[in-house]
C-alpha cells in the first residue's frame, strides 16, 4: 500500500499538466503497476479519497433457538413429514401438543411459528434432518442425471416402426433370494417383426451389457436401430448410453413402474425366459455357457418355427375393451414380408430356414434345460441321477426316423395351444403362456 501511494505523489504532478491525451496514457501505466481500477486512479490523482464501502447491514435472525426447537418437536409429533404439510398441520398439531403441556410458546413466539412458510422449515430443520438419517445427506445420483436425459416411449408411441427397433430388458435367475451375484438375461425383442435374442450375463453390470449388444448386432439378421430400455440402472449409466450413441443406436426409455409400455419383451420375459429355464437361481460361468447352448438353439426354433400373436388395434365400447390381433406368424415369416427389409437380407434369412430342422433343435434345446436342471438339484444337496449312457448307433438311427414321423408330447412339454388372444404384443394368450413356480430343478413349468 505504501508503494502504491508513493507512485500516485510522484504521478500527480505530472498528471495534472498533462493534456487528454497524456493523462490517458499516464492512467493506462498506473493502472498496469497498481492493479487499480481506472475510475480509482483518476480519483486518487485527482486528489479525492476513494469512496469506501458502506458496511453491510446485518439483520437479526427472525427464528431462533426457541423457534427451531419447536420445530423439531412438531416436526417429530408429524412423524417427520415434509415441510410443506406440516405447514398445514401446525394450527391442529400446536394446540395438541399445548393442552398435552409437550409445548409451551409465548405469544410472540407463537405467532411466529404459525406464521412460518414451508421453505423456511425446511431450511431450520435441514440440520436435523440429516443427523436423523444418520448424518449422510441424501442426493440424487449421475444415473439419475442420465436418466433424465434420455427421451421416453410408451407403448402407443411405436407407431409401427422399421425392423431394428427393439426393446431391451433383464431377467433376474436368482431364485427365491436376489443376495449375492447371479445370472441374468438379456432379451431383446424387435418390435416389427417379433424377433427376440436372449443372451446370459454372469452377473449384473454395464460393461457385460454392452459386450452383449454387441453379440446381439451380430445375431440380428439386420441393424439394430435403436433401443428401448427400462429404468435399470445397468442400462441408464455413463457407459450403455454412450455406447448405444456411438453406435448410431436410438436410446429411449420407458416410464417408471410402467410395465406395459414394454409389452413386447415383457411378453417374451415369460413366453421365452422362463419357459425355458423357469424360477431356479443360476451362477457361475459353467452355468452361463450352458445357457449359451440353450439360447442359441432356442433362439432358432423361437423365431423360426413358434408363430405368435401381434395387435392389430384396440378400441374401447363403454367399460369393454375390444383387441384385434393379426393371424400368427413367426418372426421370420413376418421379416419376410416386410417391405423394408432389403432381397439381401430375406435371402440370408430363407437359405438359414433350410437348414434347420426343429427336432434337432428341440433335441439341443433338452439337453441343456437337463444338464442346467442338474446343476440346481446338486446345489440344493439333492441326490442327483447318474447320467444315462450314449445309446448304441443303432439306437441313435431308430431315434431319428421316429423323430421325422412324429414328436411325442412328452418331448415338447413347453408347446401349448392357443385360444383366443388375450395379450398385447406378440405371444399367446395367458391360457398357453404357462409361467407357474417350477419343480425343484427350477426348468419345467406346469401346464394348466
């Protein structure tokens, strides 16, 4: 400071001769070596004191200590509500706690606590509020910042879309108990043509959701365009939107506790999941690759040979609710009629249908549900079967000639008849959709 005041006595003079044009100039070099402001330099050569600040006016606190405690008491006696309706309740709860001799007021105090608006509650109670919880104050997370930047699609706003389109959730294997880590399943269902992928994840986590996008683009038979997820935080984070972004991928999301406006993969969760695995809990990496099997020969027979419903329209007459659904088709009859799918691709598509042969799929598909119905046996100590060994090669070919004439009931105890559609989406009515609790190994629904 006293540097300063010696450069301004010693600029002064010299200032004050100087002409407009000097003075802007003297101004300029004073202003770079003090640091002032040039309306503060012009005062201090001028010789004008600089104008100090007035001191802040401080007010007296309206609430105090006696306020905020009573507060907190009614606070307390409200089991904690939320200050906007304990705004409401003071003029009862007051008088309550005073005839009681639980609080005593003035009345100048009391006024003041019947006159207090919800903010300022809010504000004298913040404190006590977080040492209620335990001191952690609670706050909104980064999913749910993501979240709310990704747009929401209900199940009216399709609007018959391209295939690519799809929606995409999660089943949890993990029983009875959802402690500890388990296997869960991708579904992703194309909304056009009812196409459904079904991928396992050996435990819930974003990095294995990507990983298995990326398999589903390879399965799908065209381009994934875009995704409609649910609220899970595994999908709505820092890393799957992202993702889905960078790969040209339309991300949106459903409402929260809105089930039906996922109707399509819904369906599929239990048409397709757990008809096929049903309730058990399943973890570890051999079981993760035994569902591997499962799903790649599910997959084929589901969207090649298993015809399902899709809504044609809906309308109501007064309390009734009147659906109409397109004749079944599968997946791949309803992409080969598609128009917008390329010769290209219903090419690919038709030369695949060829070559497969259902039974053998079934066969797969049986095999794998045995060997995963094992595995849930031996972990909950049951005693398990020893395996039956390979038949003979003769044996093998007699199998296979009955398996072109006929199939036995017993060999597609998942296959049911359809009645009249009751279901939005794709799939059958809940007559033939048999989701009930499993037998110990946790695969084989009942039927009805």
């Amino acid at each position: 400071m006293g540097a300063r005041r010696e450069i301004t006595v010693a600029v002064a003079e010299r200032y004050r001769g100087a002409g407009r044009a000097q003075k802007g100039r003297i101004l300029d070099e004073l202003c770079v070596v003090t640091g002032w402001h040039r309306k503060h330099a012009v005062r201090a050569l001028a010789g004008q004191p600089a104008i100090e600040p007035d001191e802040p006016r401080r007010r007296e606190p309206t609430y105090g200590a006696i306020i905020k405690d009573a507060l907190v008491a009614l606070w307390e006696a409200s089991d904690r509500i939320c200050g906007k309706r304990l705004k409401v309740m003071i003029p009862t709860l007051l008088p309550a706690l005073e005839r009681h001799d639980r609080l005593k007021l003035g009345n100048a105090d009391r006024s003041l606590v019947l006159g207090v608006s919800a903010a300022t509650i809010d504000r004298l109670l913040i404190d006590t509020k977080i040492t209620a919880a335990g001191g952690k104050r609670r706050r909104a997370g980064f999913y749910s910042a993501v979240r709310r930047e990704v747009p929401i699609r209900t199940f009216n706003d399709w609007n018959d879309p391209a295939p690519g389109f799809c929606e995409v959730d999660m089943v949890a294997h993990g029983g009875t108990s959802v402690a500890g880590s388990f296997i869960q399943t991708l579904t992703m269902v194309d909304v056009a043509t009812g196409w459904t992928e079904c991928l396992p994840l050996v435990t819930r986590e974003s990095g294995l959701v990507v990983q298995a996008m990326e398999r589903a683009q390879s399965l799908f038979p065209w381009m994934v365009l875009g995704a409609d997820f649910d609220n899970n935080s595994a999908f709505m984070n820092e890393v799957v939107v992202p993702w889905c972004r960078a790969q040209k991928i339309e991300v949106t999301r459903s409402r929260a506790y809105k089930k039906n406006d996922q109707a399509f993969v819904e369906q599929k969760n239990g048409a397709v999941v757990r008809r096929l695995v049903g309730y058990g809990r399943f973890e570890g990496i051999e079981t993760a690759r035994i569902l591997v099997r499962l799903y790649a020969a599910s997959r084929l027979h589901t969207n090649y040979f298993q015809p399902s419903f899709k809504l044609k329209d809906k309308r109501r007459e007064g309390a009734k609710v009147i659906k109409r659904y397109h004749a079944p088709a599968t997946p791949y009859a309803r992409a080969l009629a598609h128009p917008k799918l390329s010769r290209a691709v219903k090419k690919r598509l038709r030369e695949l249908y060829r070559t497969l042969d259902p039974v053998a799929l079934l066969a797969e598909m049986r095999d794998a549900q045995t060997e995963l119905g094992t595995r849930v046996d031996a972990r909950a100590g049951k005693t398990v079967m020893p395996s039956i060994p390979s038949p003979t090669p003769e044996r093998q070919r007699l199998r296979r000639g009955l398996a072109r004439t006929c199939i036995r009931a017993s060999s597609a105890p998942f296959i049911g008849g359809c009645a009249n559609p009751t279901r939005s989406g794709f799939g059958c009515p809940p007559c033939s959709i048999h989701t009930s609790r499993t037998s110990s190994a946790g695969l084989r629904p009942r039927h009805a």
